[in-house]
C-alpha cells in the first residue's frame, strides 16, 4: 500500500467515525472532560460536533443566508456523506457523543502509517465496529497481544479499542498500544476557555503549538525571513510604511513561537457563521509582556457612538499595548530626529492616562474618535506634538502623507470644547506606487477611498477627548452635536445589537461594519485596483452600480488578557444578503 493511500484510508476511517453523531458532547465519564480520553501529547486533534448535527446546520444557515443556494447545498452535502460511507453501517454510537480524530505525532513527508486515531464515544462497542467491517473483516478479527483486536482492512492492519464507552479505532500498532493505557489527558493542559469553545464548536481544530515550534522552529524562521525579504521587495518605496507593516506581520510569528495551544472553531448558527481562534501563550515570553496588563472590558461605551455611520470601533488598551501598536495608530517616521520627537510625544500621550477609546467612521476621510483619559489636557497636547513631528515621507494611520501637516493651535470652540486643526495630504502617488499596475486607476480608486487628504479638529472640554475628521468645520460640528446630544446612539440599532450578543461579553477591541454599505465601497475601491492590472483576460464595469441597503453588522472582537488571547468574528446571514444585493448587479456588468 502507498504511502498515499495509507493515508487516504486513515482519513476515510475518521470520515467514517465522525459521520452519525447528532449532538452536543456526551457527559463524559464522572469527573473529567471529554478531553481526557486524547493523550496530552496530542499535536492535532480535530473535533466534528456531529456531522449529521452539522450537515443540518450548515443547511439551515445557507438557507436563512441565501434561500435560493439551500436545496443544492443540501443535496450535494448529502451526496458527499453517501459516498464517504460507501458501504459502511455506523451503529452503536452514543447519540449524543463526540468524535474525535486526534494525531499524535505531525506527520512528516515520509510518513507511512499516521499515528493517529478516531476516537468516539459509543453505546455498543461491538456494533460500531462490525459496522465498519465487512463480514471478511470481522471474520479475521483478532485479539491484539498489546491489548483490543486487529484486522485488515484493503491491506491496511487496522486496531480496535474499547475503553470504558469510547471506541478507539487507529491504523497506528503504537498509537494502539498508548491509547490502551492510562495517560494524561488533554483536558489537564488546556485553559477552561478554549476547552470549551473547542468541545461547544460544530468543528473545531486544536494545534500543539509547542510541538509544532520544537519540529518546525528552523522552517517558521525560514518562512518569517522570506516573507519579510519579499515585503522588502514590493514595498522598498515606503520604508515608513514597510516598517509597520512588519511590525505587524512579526506579531504574528512571535505569537506562534511564543505560543502553547491555539484552536480553531466555526459555529453553523442559524442567524449566522461564526469564527473563533484562540491561543494560550507562554508565561514567561515576549507576548505574554504585552499581555500582563491586558483586562477585557464590556466596551459598552461604543453603544453611545451616533448611528448612521459605516465602521465602529471600541477600544481599552494596557499602556504596554498601547505603546507597542501606538505607531500603528499615531503615525511612524523614517527621520532619526522625527522619531525621538514622535516617541517623546507617544510616551507623553500614555502618560496621560487613556482608559477607553471608540470611533464611528464613513468613508472617505469622515470619522468621529471619542477618546477617555485621566489627563485630557495632556493628551491633546501629546496629539498636537505628534503632529509637529510628521513630514515628507512619514505615514499617519498607515498611510503615506505628502509634505508636512497643516496645524493651527484653538482654533474653533464648541459647547465648552477646545479644538485644535489638523490637514494631512495623502501621497497618493506614492501609495499607488506599491499596487501592481498602479498608475492613474490605483491612485483615482484611492481618491475615491481615501479623499486626497484628512481634516481634523482635536480637542477636550476637560473631561472628554474628542477627534473629528470631516470635509469642513460645518460637518465636524454635526458629528460632535450627535454624539454629544444622544438623540440616535448606535446602541438603539437592533441590527447592531443582534451581532453584539454573537461575540464575547467582555473584550480588548471590538470592531463593527455596516454590511451592505461596507461591501460597496470596499467593491468600488478593489474593483478600480483591478483596472489598474494590466493584461486582464476580461473587462470590467467603471464603478459598482448604487444599491439601497438595510442596516446589517458583521462584527469582530479581540481579547487579551495574560497568557491568553482569542479572535472571533461574526457574520450574520442578513450581513450576507445586503453584500449579495451589492455585488448581483456587479456580475450583472455594474452600471
């Protein structure tokens, strides 16, 4: 038997395993977690909730999302399950149980048998495996010397446990003969958090990060190295931006070398899909120093923002955090003197005690920040600085900017506020520069994004720190009268509310998007960087053609705390069918 389909017949007994179970995990044996019966030096463990359970959730989605897309995606989910069971009976198994298909070893290019096993909770040991085998198969049953049975199956020697109400079935004789023995368990090492998240998922994914960094540490490196050489590359013309953009790419590298467990998990809903990833870190690591002082908080002030606007962001960062991605968010700087000034003022705008920050946003250039510091004076005067220190060359929120901003100190008062102006131009000549094909298309999609610069009045009243973008002084007083009066907070939207409840009560960041409105000018945007590539097999409309859409977020959140962080997104099915009302009459030919 090849190496392949030894490989395909392991999969197609998982496949087969996984296929009745119906519902939520079975109470495990008294006193532990489902998570026991996996070795804890599992390196991956797959996770299936069910298929038959997640089959019908699937569907039910699709069809609350995309009605007409229902009965094919039924069909041809019920096709798939046919075939892979072939001829196979799946009897015996608890209805309510968990199946698992858990590696215990990453296998590498030369493996001839994984060692790994489908692990499922039963009612009827027997059945489940005279299930699976045909009559030659059960008949050549026989006891295995380190403990279950063992046929052959297609020329493939196959292994049966049964281990107090969990079938173990494994091509692996190792792998059979651990899994017979009392070990630790996996429940003992990973945090309740993402125990639970990755037992409640309809699949669900668990990586052993440490296991992963001891086998791969020299080929992460090797990859990071590249990846930062080709950024090099393509970028070399904004070294500012470059910079910032490896910053935030390194992250993630470090979050995977630093990292102890990480899961992925999708939930099928039946008001929409969810995703969740999540990581347990190191104690003693370099993201765990940024972790420390992280707290998740209920972010409830973003419910205050005004209605009407396309993004909403809230924020609650630890000063480490904040220090750490404040150039992300603040602006960067190749000039040696530039960036002294620039971290002078940043540490000037930490000290001045930021506790919780949201923003409601449109597009283009069209924003309302409403900022909470302990010290709001100092914090617009750190913004001031900032501002001073920015030139020809520096990017301000991750873009590049043409010459020096334009400043003016007290400039208009408003219902006891002070502010401040600021005029950013952007360099799009630059920016268009790093898009393949650039030239006019990419700089006039840009435009229509971005606008060709940024207004910003800044300023606090003593107790609130406020930063209003608009396209003049007449529409940034709008936003801070609707803010401030509270007439229509976003908070009222049931639209927002309904994909709020979908993601965590507390987090660090939580981030928000009108749907349709999003889609639109995001379409609008891609579809003019496509025009800027030369040579495409295919023409495109100018513009996407307006389209009225209803209120509908997808909505995303982070959470950080010490030796923990997790993202998760949600994505409601009404979400789904405004961006499909934006994007028919774009396949239709556009306008």
């Amino acid at each position: 038997m090849t190496v392949r389909t030894r490989w395909l017949w392991a999969l197609a007994v998982a496949v087969g395993a996984a296929m009745p179970a119906l519902a939520a995990p079975a109470p495990a044996p008294p006193g532990s977690s489902s998570l026991a019966v996996i070795p804890a030096q599992a390196a991956i463990v797959i996770q299936v909730h069910g298929v038959e359970r997640t089959k019908d959730r699937v569907v039910t989605l699709v069809k609350n999302a995309v009605p007409d897309f229902g009965p094919l995606v039924a069909a041809k989910l019920e096709e798939a399950l046919k075939e892979g069971l072939e001829d196979k009976k799946l009897v015996g198994l608890e209805k309510d149980g968990p199946i698992f298909v858990a590696f215990l070893e990453l296998p590498g290019p030369d493996t001839q048998v994984p060692a790994m096993a489908v692990i499922a909770r039963v009612n009827k040991y027997a059945q489940f495996r005279d299930g699976l085998l045909s009559e030659d198969e059960r008949k050549s049953l026989k006891a295995n010397p380190d403990g279950g049975e063992r046929t052959e199956v297609k020329g493939q020697e196959i292994f049966f446990l049964d281990r107090n109400g969990w079938a173990i079935v494994t091509p692996h004789k190792d792998t059979a003969a651990l899994l017979n023995k009392n070990n630790p368990g996996l429940d003992g090492k990973l945090s309740k958090d993402i125990t639970k998240r990755f037992l409640d998922a309809d699949v669900s994914v668990y990586v052993n990060l440490a296991t992963v960094n001891k086998q791969y540490s020299e080929q992460i490196k090797e990859a990071k190295d590249q990846f930062f050489g080709l950024m090099d590359q393509f970028g070399g013309q904004d070294k500012a931006t470059m910079d910032m953009v490896k910053r935030i790419y390194g992250s993630v590298f470090q979050v995977v070398e630093d990292g102890r467990a990480f899961v992925l998990a999708l939930d099928f809903r039946p008001e929409g899909l969810n995703l969740h990833l999540a990581a347990n870190i190191g104690a003693e690591t370099p993201t765990n120093k940024f972790l420390k002082e992280q707290k998740p908080a209920t972010l409830a002030g973003i419910n205050t923002l005004p209605a009407g606007n396309v993004t909403y962001t809230a924020t609650e960062l630890a000063p480490s955090l904040l220090r750490s991605l404040a150039p992300l968010m603040f602006g960067a700087s190749t000039d040696e003197d530039a960036k002294k000034a620039m971290q002078a003022a940043l540490e000037q705008l930490i000290e001045a005690g930021n506790t919780s920050s949201l923003s409601a946003g449109s597009f283009p250039s069209s924003s309302l920040q409403v900022s909470y510091f302990k010290d709001p004076a100092k914090a617009a005067d750190a913004q001031l600085k900032l501002f001073r220190t920015l030139g020809e060359g520096s990017v301000f929120q991750q873009s590049a900017i043409k010459g020096s901003p334009e400043i003016k100190e007290k400039v208009q008062t408003h219902r006891g506020f002070a502010f401040n102006y600021a005029k950013v131009m952007w360099d799009l000549d630059k920016l268009s520069e790093q898009i393949p094909g650039g030239g006019d298309d990419a700089k006039k999609a840009m435009k229509k994004l971005m606008g060709e610069g940024m207004e910003l009045w800044f300023g606090t009243d003593g107790k609130v720190y406020l930063t209003v973008s608009g396209k003049d002084w007449a529409d940034a007083k709008n936003k801070i009268d609707a803010f401030l009066d509270g007439k229509t907070p976003i908070g009222k939207e049931p639209a927002f509310t309904d994909t709020r409840k979908h993601l965590p009560a507390e987090a660090t960041m939580l981030m928000f998007a009108d749907a349709g409105r999003f889609a639109s000018v995001m379409t609008d945007y891609m579809l003019g960087l496509f025009k800027a590539v030369p040579g495409l097999p295919f023409n495109l409309p100018e513009s996407v053609k307006p389209v009225e859409t209803k209120p509908a977020f997808f909505g995303s959140a982070i959470v950080m705390q010490p030796e923990y962080g997790s993202f998760d997104f949600f994505l409601p099915v009404t979400a789904v069918q405004e961006v499909r009302k934006v994007l028919m009459p774009l396949f239709m030919g556009g306008d």
